[in-house]
C-alpha cells in the first residue's frame, strides 16, 4: 500500500477521533436532562427523556462507527488488491467469509427473483417461517 492511502486512511480516522470530540464538547452526546430536539409530535415522545437521549448518544456513534468500519474495509481491500491484483478475493480472503458472502448474494439475489414475479408475499412468509424456526 502507498502511502499515500494510508495517510488518507489516517486522516479518516484522526478526523472521526475529532467529531467525536467535538460532539461531546458541543454536548450532542451528553444532552442536559429533558432536552431532546425534534421530538415532539413524534412516537418518540412515548419514550422516557433518557432512553432518547441514549438513542439519539447511539445514533450519532452508529454513524461515526459507520464511517469508520467502511474506511478499514476500503483500506483493506485496496491494500489486498494492490498486493494480489484479481487474485485479492481468492487467495487474501478466508474461506468461511467468501463462502458467508457468496450465501448472502444468493440470497440476494432469490429476493430480487422473488420480488420480479409478484411473490413477496411467499418470500416474506417465507422469511418469517425461517425467523420462527430458529426462536
């Protein structure tokens, strides 16, 4: 990997360290007691001050954590293909990963089947009945 890359890499994730910072000095992650913009009127309002303060605290993570795993994942994938060119996904990745993602693309790629033919009322029955047996 150049290092190029790995200096943007970094800067990503000195960046995602700042708005962190930066929201909880700005107090976005630590609300005064009561204080919850934007909820009235909402289904949120049926919910204590604090478990919105903690949704909105998780909320704000989710997307810092978001940002962040998808520059790692970059990151490695760039440097796999740089290493191993068109062989990066066969001999960089373990086998238990391709065999979950390939699963997941068929799986995929049944719903958008399922969805083209009028039948995602037979997929989502189907998918419950999936859900129910594994509880």
């Amino acid at each position: 990997m150049d290092s190029e890359r790995l200096q943007a890499f970094l800067y990503r994730v000195v960046t995602t360290n700042g708005a962190l910072s930066t929201l909880v000095m700005e107090g976005v992650i630590r609300e005064p007691p009561g204080f919850i913009a934007g909820t009235s009127g909402t289904a949120l309002e049926f919910f204590s001050i604090e478990e919105q303060q903690a949704a909105k605290r998780m909320g704000r993570m989710y997307e810092l954590l978001h940002c962040f795993e998808n520059s790692v994942r970059e990151l490695i994938e760039t440097t796999l293909k740089d290493v191993l060119a068109e062989r990066w996904w066969a001999e960089g990745v373990d086998e238990g990963i391709r065999k979950k993602a390939d699963s997941r693309r068929k799986d995929d790629e049944k719903a958008r089947v399922a969805r083209s033919s009028g039948s995602i009322r037979a997929e989502l029955r189907r998918l419950h009945g999936t859900r129910q047996d594994h509880h």
